[in-house]
C-alpha cells in the first residue's frame, strides 16, 4: 500500500459527477441530503498492483523492487493547453490537434516483410507439403500467399496515426466521462523501450473497445503504438486498409471466425513467421486472452516457440487491466464482424448520447516470458484430466488423487499450431496462458458500480436503504484496498454511491417513501438487469475467491449436518441432537481436514484465471480457510485442557532435534500435526458475509446444476455449437419458470458449463468430419450417476 498524492483523480472525478448528474429527482435529493456523512479512508490510500510474480520471475520483480512510487493518474480525455508548448486563448480551442501532432511517432512500414515471410523455413516447408509436385514451387507460393498479404503487409503510418488519435480522443469523449490511466508502471515501460526490450501487451478480451484503448494509451504517453491482434472480420474493403495502416492485424477476409482461421493449413505458420518477423523489426505487440475459451492463447503459444527455437531473444510481458463503469452498446460487446454501415451508424448514435461512466487502465510491470519458462520456475503441480481429480469423489465417494492441477489443454486449439509442440511445452504454454489472464484480472481496477451491483445483487436481493448501501460501499471497498485491489473511484462517499445509482438506474427500482427517511433501493427482476449486474460484480467476485471457496466449504459442511439430522445447537447446553427451529447460531465445531478437502475439490471446477497456476490446489484450499478466519465467519476452536494453539512454549515436545548422521532424517520428523477445528463466530453480521461470499459463486455453480439436468432432455449426440445453444435454451426456460437468477443463463456461463462438463467426463468429444460432436458418456447415461453429480455440485450451492 502507497499514500496517494493530490494527483488530481479525486477532482477529476467530482467534476464528472456534477456534469454527468441529471436535474436532481426527489430520490436524489434523499441520498444526498438525508443520508449522513461516513467518514472512511476512501482516496487516502492505493494499494500497488500489477507486480511481477515473485515466484515465476523473480528476476524481473528484482529490476523493479523499491522503484513503486505512486505517480497518480492521468485523464486521457483532460486535453488542455498544458499538455503542449503553446499558450493562449487559440492554443485552447485547438490544444488537442496540438498536442496529438507534439506526440512520439515510431513508423514502420512494411518494407521486403513478404519476401522475408515466403523465405522462412516455416512457411517453405508448408508451401512444400501443401504443393503439388508437378506444380512450381514459386508460383505455388504466391498463389497460395494471396489471402494473407493485406496481413503481412500491416504497417503502421505516422499522419493516419497522428490523425486516428486525434479522431478517437474526440470520440471517446462523446462516449466515456474520462479514461483515467494508472501511471505506477509507465517509468518501467519507458525504461524497458529505452534498452530495446520487446514488449507484448495482455489484456483480457471484453469488447472491441479495448483493442483500441490499448494504443490510444500508448501513443498518448509516447511509447510505441503496438501491432494490435484483433479476431475481427471487417467486410469494408476500405476499412481494411485502413485498420491495416494503424497496425491492426485483423482475419483473412476469406473467413469469418476466429477458429475457423485456425483450420487454414497456412494461417499458422505464415502468422508464426510473421510475428517473428514483426519482433525482429523492434515493435511491439498487443494480444487479449479470452477468459471463456481461451481463444487468444494461441498467440502467446507462437511467441514461445520463437523463443525456443532462437528466432527471438526474449520478450517482456506486459499485463493490463480494463476496467469500465457501465456495460452499454458502445461497448460493442460480442461483435465479430464490422462493414462500414455498422461502423458509420456507431459513429452516427455518438454525436447523439452523452458521456457515461468513465475507464481505468491499468499497465503492469513488465516480465521476461524467457525467465517465466526456465525449468523450475513456473512451478505447477501436477496436471491431471478434471476427471481423475473429483470423479473418485463424486461416484464413489472417496477421495481421489486431488492433489493435482486441472487439465486445460484446450485453452490451445487443437489445430496446426499445437501439434508440432509436445505435451510438456503444451502444459508451459497453458500455465503462461491461465497466469497471464489471473494477472490481467487482478490488475483491473474495481468500479463503483461494481460494487454497488455486488451488494445489491449477492447481498441485498430484495432490497436496502440508501444509508445502509452507503455503510456498506465503505466496508466493501476497505476489504478490497486490504486484498490489494485498486478501486477507480474516489471522492465523498455519498457522492459516489449517488453516481453509481445514476448509473445503473435502467437496472434498478428506487422508491421513495413519504413515511421513510431512505429511499429503497432494489434490482430490476428482469433478466437484462440480472446479466448487466452480474457481469458488473467479476471484478469483485475475482477478488474474493480465496473468501468464496471457503464459505462454499463452510456451506456445504452445514448442509451435511442439516441433513444428517443433527441440530445447529449440537453442543448447547451440553445436550445433543436437541431440535432447535429457526435458530442460526451455527454452533458446529467444523474439522480442518475435511473444509480443506471440501474447499480443494471445489478449487478444481472453478473458471480457468480465478487461481495463480504456480500456486498448488492444496496450498489455495488452505489459504481459503485461513482468509476465513481473518475476515471472522471462523475462529479456530480452543481445548480448554490444552494450551493455546499460539502457545508453543508450553506445549510438549513443540521442538524436536535428530542426530544429522541419521540417514532418514527429514525436517517433517520435527513437526507434529495438529489437527485444528473451527467453529463460525456468532456477530451478528457473520451469517450475513458467509452468505454474501456463497453467493458470489451461486451464479457459476447453479450453471453446472441446470446443466447437469438438462442432460436428460436433450438428444445427443449433437455439434458443439447446436448442444451449447440447447444448454443456453435450457438455462433461459429454467430462469423464466423460477422467474430469478437470470445471472446463470448467459452464453458465456453455457460456455464455461459446458467445458467443465467435457473435461469432467460426463461429455465426449468426438470429431468428424461435420466437426466437433458431444454425446453424453457412457458412465453418465445412468441417470443414477447425473443425481450423483448433481447432488455433488449441490452441496456447494447456496440459494
């Protein structure tokens, strides 16, 4: 944690929330007037995010150790005269055509790039295995390249640059309130650019917004303008050669789709050479990950094997983190294909909307992907197919070889990129892929709506006070500065609270009663308001994953004990089995052993970013019972005829010694386990934050509970594509007949559901040559088993 200076931020944005406010509604009035001030520490203190991992690269966080000061923020969109070298009242009215055309421009045109591509081993022995023999080889090769030429002749142009930037600050500022970037790592950037570090940027796939904020960050701080990877299909032939001006490597146009890219016999290689040729040249790069298929990673996967092989050097990896205030139609969320009258339209609905909600971006340090893969330093347990670590569990009902990783060598696409890498480097390539999307999370700033959509969708569903969503917007967000997470706000208390309400007002109810001095506050039920909160809250879930596994732990213990038909109260009063209804005080001596199994096997069906690969599963079970006891849902239980567990003085034998010529010797032989138990502490609001914390992960986990079920319902097998819009069918008629949890039923959730599913077992792949086909195993056609899979996933579930 570093205190914050008068960097401007806290201003910047009152300023916005005084322009963005409306004519003051009564309700309005209410919270600002009616609910009293909270004094917290809001905009005191910022936590420094975005460091290296000190275990995978210990080195590159070296570099870096003691050089966080904290160097504020700067407002992209805050263009004045004091960003140029001019002055007066004509400087103010073109100050940002000035201060665009005052900006570093690193060119780089295309040059001898093709020759140099249909040169390289890579692409001849493709050419060569694809040719005819009775063909040339020379004409085969130019025939065959023509799809791919717009793509290797990207190239970026200093005036389209100077004027592109210029066009999307004026842009952005009709859609974003400010775009607000973290300055902390900037010096690292500069400095790393200055020695001729090759630097790739990560960030986690959202929006098509991104793959331009990204650039727009960089030409603002004069660093160089990346090669932007972007899985679009642009129609516009005009379009394309623009977006190829600015560096913007986009998808053959004889496709349409990111995969189906990948099945061209050509694409790998020729893009393999091509990234190699781009790094050779000294630029930068510029990659998203996506957190539902991992599409992206392939990219990451080409980058290693360059660097194996001797093409590259090394390259410094750059996480960055993409926070937005609200989810809206300018984010061109799930957009894949882009004409021109789509892109005209966008432009035209701009000059007609105001400015909504305001972006953080955050940049990281820069890390050595060449030190992450040396032997011994990624460490990761060892992976095990999803199958072999909670099947044992779930069918049999004991415990199976847990202590392993989920496999996820799916995250790499099964196509002529991978099968040239051997397993060992395909599980390298996986754990960079699943730390670089834990890395860009945890860099993402959390918003104010987040917060508030959190609270009032996972704590407060039918509904709060204003005074009360204030307390705790204040409590939350101290446990989030305490985890190390930045939050992009900042200001007075009610302030904020106040603009995330106006934000999310399409979303929510706020009713005003004469008779009550706070208006209430409740989420919209329809099913847009659900996904547009839930999609607010990751932010926050992702922070509090260590808290959630264990509270799921917690849940699923308590559950065995209702069920068992032993009471809440076994030991109250000294009196067993006694029968105690609507009592909650939980006073249940839970064992360490089994929460911390409970906590693993759940570790295990959690989305790919929510855990640190070189982080065993068993060390993260752990640690998720401990930040339990810190946050205190738990307090270990005591033996009052021992001494206390802090005590090691006075316990026997605490410290033991062995001769050191003893040839079995091993330090383990001086510890003696414990064996703790806990028991949930009895404040008043402790059943309200293990609730709370179940509930993060209800979304996700009632996902895998109505698929389960809709296994009985549909016919397989089916083609991928066909069986996930039957499972997205399924969880939108299972939501309407409960008439809640909309949160469970988006597409991205059936996605996620559906993997889990596959690598569990419960689903075969199968290929032909239609593509990809699921069929229901074997093993789970006995609806005997499904119950059991259910009841397993059950367990876990609060509702």
């Amino acid at each position: 944690m570093v205190q914050e200076k008068n960097d401007g931020i806290n201003s910047n944005n009152m300023n916005f929330l005084h322009q963005h406010n409306k004519p003051a509604l009564s309700w309005e009035l209410k919270i600002k007037k009616k609910v009293r001030t909270i004094p917290s520490f809001l905009g005191n203190f910022r936590p420094a995010v975005g460091q290296c991992c000190h275990q995978c690269t210990p080195d590159s966080l070296r570099k870096n150790l003691g050089k966080n000061s904290f160097l504020g923020f700067d407002n992209l969109l805050d263009v004045s005269e004091t960003k140029t070298r001019y002055r007066g009242w004509l400087v103010r009215r073109l100050c940002c055509a000035l201060f665009v055309s005052g900006l570093k421009v690193f060119g780089s045109p295309a040059g001898d790039r093709m020759q140099r591509i249909c040169q390289s081993n890579r692409v001849r022995e493709a050419l060569a295995a694809a040719a005819h023999p009775e063909a040339e080889i020379c004409q085969e090769r130019l025939s065959r390249l023509t799809p791919f030429l717009p793509l290797i002749n990207t190239c970026i142009s200093s005036a389209l640059l100077r004027f592109t930037g210029w066009a999307m600050l004026k842009m952005f500022a009709s859609v974003f309130g400010s775009i607000q970037v973290n300055l902390n790592h900037l010096s690292a950037l500069h400095k790393a650019s200055r020695e001729g570090s090759l630097l790739v940027y990560v960030y986690l796939r959202q929006s098509s917004v991104d793959c331009a904020l990204i650039p727009l960050v960089l030409f603002c701080h004069n660093l160089r303008v990346p090669y932007t990877i972007c899985p679009l299909h642009v129609n516009s032939p005009f379009l394309r050669s623009v977006l190829n001006k600015l560096g913007v490597v986009l998808l053959p146009s004889s496709v349409s789709a990111e995969l189906d890219a990948e099945m061209e016999t050509l694409y790998s290689p020729v893009m393999t050479s091509l990234i190699g040729e781009l790094l050779h040249e000294g630029q930068a790069l510029s990659v998203g990950v996506s957190a539902v298929s991992g599409h992206g990673g392939q990219w990451l996967a080409r980058i290693r094997r360059l660097i194996k092989d001797g093409s590259v050097p090394d390259v410094s990896l750059v996480p960055v983190g993409i926070s937005y205030d609200s989810v809206t139609n300018s984010n061109l969320q799930g957009s894949t294909q882009v004409c021109l009258r789509s892109a005209l339209q966008w432009l035209w609905d701009l000059f007609w909307k105001k400015p909504e909600g305001s972006v953080r971006v955050h940049l990281g340090q820069p890390f050595s992907l060449k030190e992450m893969c040396e032997p011994g330093t990624c460490r990761v347990d060892k992976w095990l197919p999803l199958q072999n670590l909670l099947l044992p569990v779930i069918l049999n009902s004991r415990v199976g070889d847990m202590y392993g990783k989920r496999q996820m060598l799916w995250l790499l696409p099964s196509f002529e990129c991978t099968p040239e890498l051997s397993p060992s480097e395909k599980e390298v390539c996986v754990a960079i892929i699943l730390h670089l999307m834990f890395s860009a999370a945890s860099c993402k700033a959390v918003m104010s709506t987040s917060i508030v959509a959190s609270l009032l969708l996972h704590r407060y569903r039918k509904g709060v006070s204003a005074s009360t969503l204030c307390l705790d917007m204040a409590w939350l967000t101290e446990e989030l500065l305490f985890r190390n997470r930045d939050v992009g706000f900042g200001g007075s208390l009610v302030e904020v609270v106040h603009y995330s309400l106006s934000l999310l007002s399409p979303h929510i109810i706020i009713a005003a009663v004469p008779s009550r001095e706070d208006p209430l506050i409740v989420p919209h039920p329809s099913a847009a308001a659900a996904l547009h909160l839930s999609h607010l809250t990751q932010t926050v879930t992702h922070a509090f994953t260590l808290e959630c596994v264990g509270a799921c732990a917690v849940s699923a213990m308590l559950r065995e004990v209702v069920f068992s038909g032993v009471s809440s109260r076994v030991r109250t009063d000294g009196v067993e089995g006694e029968e105690v209804k609507d009592d909650m005080e939980f006073d249940v001596v839970l064992c360490q052993t089994e929460l911390t199994e409970r906590a693993l096997q759940l570790c295990h069906l959690l989305p790919p970013g929510s855990m640190p690969p070189c982080q065993s599963s068993q060390s993260f079970a752990l640690d998720a019972i401990d930040s339990l006891v810190r946050c205190g849902v738990l307090i270990t239980e005591e033996n009052p005829a021992a001494a206390p567990k802090c005590d090691f003085w006075k316990k026997e034998s605490s410290l033991k010694w062995t001769t050191t010529d003893d040839p079995y010797h091993s330090d383990s032989d001086c510890e003696e386990q414990d064996l703790w138990s806990y028991k949930i502490s009895q404040p008043s609001r402790c059943p309200d934050m293990l609730f709370f914390l179940c509930s993060m992960l209800a979304g996700h986990l009632r996902t895998l509970c109505w698929t389960t079920m809709a296994l009985d319902i549909v016919d397989t097998p089916l083609a991928e594509a066909e069986f996930v819009r039957q499972i997205h069918s399924h969880l939108w008629n299972t939501a309407n007949q409960k008439k809640q949890y909309y949160e469970s039923c988006s597409e991205e959730a059936a996605h996620t559901a559906v993997r889990t599913l596959i690598d569990l077992g419960v689903l075969l792949e199968e290929r032909q040559t239609g593509g990809v086909f699921l069929g229901v195993s074997p093993l789970f056609q006995l609806s005997e088993n499904r119950q059991k899979l259910h009841c397993f996933i059950t367990q876990y579930l609060y509702s």
